[in-house]
C-alpha cells in the first residue's frame, strides 16, 4: 500500500509528522511504501539535523506551503505545487492509495473533492472522527466539511458512518442517533426532522432516533449524526473539556499532596491515554472515491503513526466498496445542489 502524508501541515510540521511517519515505518509491511511530501530541502535538513534516516520513505518535491488560514478554494487553485494539491493529485492519478494531512481542513476536503472525486451516489463527503467515550468508541459525522447540509447529506452521512463502524469496528449493526435538541421527534429545526424521516425509512440503517450531546457519552449510540458546524463545536468543546478536566484534577492533586499526585500519576496517564484523541491517529474523510485522513492542526508524532495505521486499516477492509453497494442499494435518491 502506497501512502502519502503532508509533511508541512498542521502547527508542529514538519518535525512531528516526520517523526511519526518514521514510527509508523517501524511497523507497516515491508511491502507498504509512505512518501513524505512538502519542501524537500525543508524535510531533509530536518532528517539532517535529526541525525534521522528516512530508510524506506520516498520524498517528494512540493515546493509551496498552503497555510492554516488561507481560503481553501483559493489556495487550491493558486497553489498547484504545494503539498495538500500534489498529494490529491497523486492519489487520482493511482499513485498513492491514502492520503493524510494535519494542514488545512479546508483545503484537504476541496483538493479531495477537486482531485480523486466523491464516490457514485454521494452527494457531499462528510468528516467522521472517532470519540473514545466511557461506553466505548462513538463515530461523529460531519464535524466540519459541510455547514450547511440537507437532509439527503445527512442521511448519507448516516449510511457511511454506519458502514465504516461495522467494518472498522466489527459491530454488525451499529446504533446510528441524530443529533438534536431533544429525543422526541417533533423538536429540532426542520433539517432534523426532515432527515429523521429519511432515516426511518432505511431499514438497512439501524435507527435509534434523536439524541442531545450530552448522551454521545453516555453509550447510547455509535454513530451520532449532525451538520459539520455542529460537529464541529461538540469536537472542540469535548477535546477542551478533556485537557481542562485533567489539568484540573493535577492541579487538586498537587495541591492536597505532592506524593498523593506521584501516585496517581500511572493512573491519570492509563486514563489520558484512553480518551486522548492522539490515539485515533485523525478522521476519515467519507464518501471521497479514495482513502483520505485529515488529522488535527495539533498533532504530534504519535497522531500521525496511528492515523497511518487507520488509513491502511480503512483501505484494506474496502470500505468504499461497501458504501457504493449500500447506496446503490437505497431508496433515497442523491439530489443535486
């Protein structure tokens, strides 16, 4: 398998995304080949320096950086050569089987969607991140590639997501939730209520209805569904709350007792593991005619080693093709935008 990670994305690039697609090297089959792609002077200066030897990586030369903060739509049309557009590029033309960026979100989606293309029948790809939760591992979707969705994207995000936990996952017949304002199904706006009425109807998707945020921990589902700007204010708010909580319960504890602290440490360390989202590597990037994994602005090595082994995990157990094989089977029929 052929994997291509960005090399200058996100806020501790290069030498974190480096470091972990060395680690990840030291695991992966022979046979899988990773190339590193950025500015060539840039990453090999930081293997220099490193006194790092990238045995088995393949570089390539993307001499432009898209940033953080720039349009996607227009740093992907302007900036042909930088690392985000030749990856997605190589993956259209067959030269790379994954793809995996902790740069832009923006501009991965839209290089995505512009190079390798949505998969037959989707109408909008969708982002579905993983939540390690206290009743097991729940899966979001969208949490920021679509803000403005119709019920036909939710719905499509729903059938995704269902597919993607049953094959990653090995549950037969996830519990897939919509999220809302309420469990009765006469609240929420009328996104939501047109979607459950989309989702009822499938009984290829098991539907447990409407859940409110708090209930996402509570093991009630394992899949949650909502538009990608809702996702998207749960995930950062979850992920604050975490690293909060934690500094929290530090803070108590060095403040009764310095040795009480030391001794709780191994254990708030097993606990921070657990529920640290550097663990699930990034979020995969449904309905794309491809394998693509966007991982956080933050990640360290550690994100971009498991987000290797995810994207290798999504492409072997051929995900896509169950996705197609369920749309294609659906009475819903995609509409255009």
């Amino acid at each position: 398998m052929r994997i291509a990670i960005d090399a200058m994305g996100g806020d501790n690039a290069p030498g974190e995304i480096i470091d972990g697609v060395l680690e990840a090297r030291k695991i992966l089959d022979k046979e899988d080949e990773l190339i590193l792609i950025g500015v060539k002077e840039t990453i090999e200066t930081y293997l220099s320096s490193a006194r790092k030897k990238a045995k088995g990586i393949t570089i390539i030369d993307a001499p432009e950086v898209v940033g953080m903060d720039d349009s996607p739509v227009v740093a992907i049309r302007t900036k042909r050569k930088s690392s985000i557009a030749v990856m997605a590029k190589m993956a259209s033309h067959g030269e790379a089987d994954a793809v995996i960026s902790a740069g832009n979100t923006g501009a991965c989606v839209a290089a995505c969607q512009l190079r390798m293309r949505n998969l037959e029948g989707v109408n909008r790809p969708g982002i579905a991140v993983t939540l390690p939760t206290f009743g097991g591992p729940v899966t979001m979707c969208d949490v920021g590639a679509n803000v403005s969705c119709k019920p036909i994207n939710l719905y499509q995000y729903a059938l995704m997501s269902s597919v993607y936990f049953r094959k990653v996952y090995g549950v037969e017949s996830p519990r897939v939730a919509l999220m809302g304002i309420g469990g009765e199904a006469a609240k929420g706006n009328e996104l939501v209520k047109k979607t459950r009425m989309l989702l009822d109807s499938d009984p290829n998707i098991n539907f447990i209805g409407n859940i409110e945020g708090r209930d996402i921990f509570d093991g009630i589902c394992d899949v949650a569904i909502c538009e990608g700007f809702v996702g998207n204010v749960v995930l950062k708010l979850t992920e604050g709350l975490v690293d909060g909580l934690f500094q929290a319960i530090k803070h108590e504890l060095v403040s009764e007792s310095l040795r009480l602290a030391m001794k709780f440490k191994p254990v708030m360390m097993r606990i921070y593991q657990k529920y640290d989202y550097h663990e699930y590597g990034g979020a995969v990037l449904l309905g794309i005619n491809g394998t693509s994994v966007i991982c956080h602005g933050s990640s360290k090595s550690r994100t971009i080693k498991n987000a290797i082994l995810a994207s290798k995990k999504f492409y072997t157990q051929k995900v896509n093709d169950d996705i197609v094989k369920y749309l294609s089977a659906s009475s819903v029929r995609p509409v255009s935008d």
